[in-house]
C-alpha cells in the first residue's frame, strides 16, 4: 500500500511509494555441455534474483553470481531496502552503497547492490505504467547485437556451427573464446572466419588469458584474419598493459574492456589510462541500471563506443537512452537462461533487439513453475 505523506519540490507534491516486501530467490542451471574461455571452466550459471514489492507491483532484478549473493541481500541490504521511497532510485542506490562500504564496494557485495537497483528500477516504471526506455528517454529504437559464445571447449564443427548459425540469422558481428591453448587461437579463428563468410564482423576474447608479449606477437595475425575485436587481452586490472597493447594495434582491431568495472570510478580510470576502444559495462556487476548509465555517460564523454557485457534483457532498455552506445552482447548461456526463467524476453530480428514498448518496466516476468526445478 502507498504511503500518504508526500515530499514537496518545484511548487508540487509527490507521493511517497514505500517498498513494502523483498523476495530473493537463486536459481543454478546446468550448461548443455561442458564450457570453458581463456581461463577458467563451468558447467553450469548462477542467477540471484530480486523481487520488490511496492504500490502493488513488482518489480524484478537479477545478477549472475554465486547464491551467497543472495543471502547476503536477504541479510545484510533488507533493512535499506524495505520503507525506502520507490520513486527515488538514487537515494536507495547510494544508501546501499554506503551499506557495504565494510564488505567492500566492488565484487559480490556490488552484484548485490545491482541486482536491487534494477529491481527499483523495473518497480518504479511499472509503478507509473511506462516501459523502461519511456522512462529513461530514448535515443534510438534498436539494440544492435553480436551473437557471443564459441567457447574454447567446442570442438571446430560445433564452433563453426555456432557463429555461421548466427550469420546466416542475420547477425553482422559474432564473437569467440581464445586463450585456453593460445599456439590452436589462430586455426580455430581461421576456421570461425571460414564459416561466417567476408561480411560478418569476427571478435575475439581472451578474457586476460594472453600476457602483453604474446598478444601483440598474434594481433597482427588476428587482423589479417579479420579480427576487429580484441577482448580484454590480458586481464583487465592491467591498465598499463591494455594501453600498451592499443597503442599497437593497427587500424580495424579494436581494443575491448570493462566487463568487471564495479562503478564510474574504475571507469573513468580504464577511459583516463587511454586502455580501450570499446568500454564495456555490466549492469547485473556495476551498480544495476544506475551504474551502467553512468558508464554509458563516461564513454560519451570521452567519444568512446560503448557495448553491454552479457544478460541483453537486462540491458535492452537501458541502452536505447544511451548516445555512445555502440553493440550489446547476446551471449548463448544468458540468453539460453532468460528463455528458461522469464516470459517477455524479445527475439532477435536480423541480430537487432526492439524493446515491447505495450509492456512496463524491463518488460519481462518470471515464470515461476519453470524456475522452480532450478532453484537453489
């Protein structure tokens, strides 16, 4: 129920929408086969999601993180979140914040924070009956996508397989996994390239696996084979290092980073060291909708594409109201996961994503008797 008292400001008073209830809930689902990148393997993916309650409605947020992530919401963040006003994101996004300040203001405790603050924003828009992107403001009415997977568990065919899928589907950039045997990175992009054809974009992701040397000695390689996407290299706490590896790149390999930034501070820092072409953002790891924005203005501001890493539902709306925004990732497991758990999620055309602007908030639901065998 809504609370009456009101807040005054601009001559007008607002009314004071009170979250009323928080429901967290983990649901871990197995990979269709064993996955693995440049550094590390899984077999299956964690999704921690936040429902709140207010004025009647519901609104959802998510994280893909280990089911503690949970927990510590359900113990450590309820008494923030519940009574805080649900018209008024920034002021329960920064109390949250400032909660974890002795849990560290990055990592699992800032996945926490995200996955709350995307929930206060899916609530607040269904609360005045808008889709998120008519909240937020459009810029554009498409979210260009590149089809990501090619895993470096997957044999050639089934890589092959994978990204030429996504070609002949319309999609005009795709993305692979290296690193994991860095002297087979090569043959395997050539056989990527093969399968794709001359018109589709091919980006690469070592995912910090590579050290300087060696990626400056294969990124020449790389480009003739048509590579225009370097992915965080070597890892992406080195700014020294992905600056070095920029500033030799030739023309038409773009440098990519930033998946892990936990807030516009590591932002602006990757942006000032001069470390990428491309800055990426995650919402479910970098403050929710409220962090992602930031990033996006931060790119903008230093005339510099900006891309969403994974979980493209989450992103979809946001990114509309985004000028620097560049390409977002439809990456096989996320995807795979919203289809399992969420009713609404938009399929591609041609690899672009249009948001259902007849549906409120992130324009999605979960589908509970689904998600019920997965949870945690």
């Amino acid at each position: 129920m809504a609370e009456h008292n009101t807040i005054a400001g601009g001559g007008q008073a607002t009314e004071r929408i009170a979250i009323e209830a928080l429901h967290v809930s983990s649901y871990t689902i197995p990979t269709d086969s064993p996955e693995s990148d440049g550094t590390i393997r899984w077999n299956s993916t964690t999704l921690v999601l936040v429902e709140l309650k207010a004025g009647g409605k519901t609104g959802l947020g998510y994280t893909y993180a280990d089911a503690c992530v949970g927990q510590f919401i359900d113990r450590t963040l309820r008494d923030t979140i519940l009574g805080a006003d649900a018209m008024h994101i920034p002021a329960l996004t920064g109390s949250l914040i400032a909660a974890i300040r002795n849990d560290g203001q990055e990592g699992l405790a800032m996945m926490a924070v995200s996955a709350v603050d995307m929930a206060a924003w899916d609530l607040k828009a269904t609360l005045l009956d808008l889709p998120l992107a008519g909240l937020l403001g459009m810029v554009r009415k498409d979210f260009p996508l590149y089809g990501s997977g090619g895993f470096t568990s997957y044999p050639p065919d089934k890589l092959q397989a994978q990204l030429g899928a996504w070609s002949e589907a319309g999609f005009r950039q795709v993305k692979m996994k290296i690193g994991r045997e860095p002297s087979a990175d090569l043959s395997r992009i050539r056989a990527a390239r093969q399968a794709i054809g001359r018109d589709t974009e091919l980006f690469v992701d070592a995912n910090g696996a590579y050290q300087v040397t060696q990626a400056l000695e294969v990124a020449g390689q790389f480009r003739d084979a048509g590579v225009s996407w370097f992915e965080e290299p070597v890892p992406s706490w080195d700014l020294t290092g992905l600056g070095r590896i920029r500033a030799r790149l030739a023309a038409g390999i773009r440098l990519a980073a930033g998946e892990y930034g936990s807030g516009p501070r590591y932002f602006k820092k990757m942006l000032s060291a001069g470390a990428v072409d491309v800055l990426q953002a995650d919402a479910t790891r970098c403050g929710g909708i409220s962090g992602f924005l930031k990033a996006g203005y931060l790119a903008e501001a230093f005339h510099i594409p900006f891309s969403s890493h994974c979980a493209p539902s989450a992103h979809l709306h946001a990114a509309l109201s985004l000028p620097a925004f560049f390409t977002a990732e439809y990456f096989y497991d996320h995807v795979r996961i919203e289809h399992l758990l969420f009713d609404g999620i938009p399929e591609p055309k041609a690899g672009v994503l249009y948001p259902d602007l007849s549906r409120p908030g992130i324009g999605f639901s979960l589908k509970t008797a689904d998600a019920r065998k997965y949870a945690v």
